[in-house]
C-alpha cells in the first residue's frame, strides 16, 4: 500500500484511540458490559447523555465552579428531592418532636 494511504489509516485509528482513551477518563466507563457492537453503542450513548447533561446543570448554576466536585455532590445527593443550587446547604436538623421515634446507631 502507498505510504499516504497508510499514514491515513494510523491517523484514523490514532483518532479511535484518543477518543477511547476520552471516554475512559471522563465518562468513567471502565469496561463495557456488553460484547456487542450495539451494548457498547449504547453504553458510550449512555454515558456521553449523563456527561452532557451533568456539564449542562453546572453551567446553570454558579455556585459550584469545578465540574468534578459538581459531579459528586449531584452524585451524593441522587436520590433526595432538592434544588441543583441547594446542594451545598447542610442538610435541615432533625425534628425535635419528642412523639417521632429516634434511631440511635451507636
């Protein structure tokens, strides 16, 4: 094969490479948990929505400025119903009703 058609194909796998090599470190995907062409389409499809929607809520907000540290309070807080710029409040003090049971985990 001429060399041009072979510099080609190294700089299209070189661009495969990198763009693995991207979604390792930023979408956290460490290993694909499909074998299949599809799985791993859907994996990457999957990961590159929650990457953009995640970039999109920081940009929306200013009062968390690192995206990693966004990232993990959102994380942190997944399941609890509350404001994307409440996030770094401390959470209310418990109630001080005497009737509502106390759990004690000590």
């Amino acid at each position: 094969a001429p060399a041009r058609e072979i510099a080609d194909l190294y700089k299209r796998r070189w661009a495969i490479e990198l763009f693995f090599r991207w979604v390792k470190q930023t979408l956290k995907i460490r290993h694909f948990l499909g074998r299949g062409e599809n799985a791993v389409r859907i994996q990457i499809a999957v990961a590159l929505i929650a990457f953009l929607i995640l970039r999109l809520a920081q940009a929306a907000q200013n009062a968390i400025q690192s995206p990693l540290a966004f990232a993990r309070l959102v994380r942190a807080n997944l399941m609890h119903k509350k404001r994307i710029d409440r996030l770094i409040e401390p959470p209310p003090e418990p109630s001080k009703d005497p009737n509502q049971m106390l759990l004690q985990w000590a």
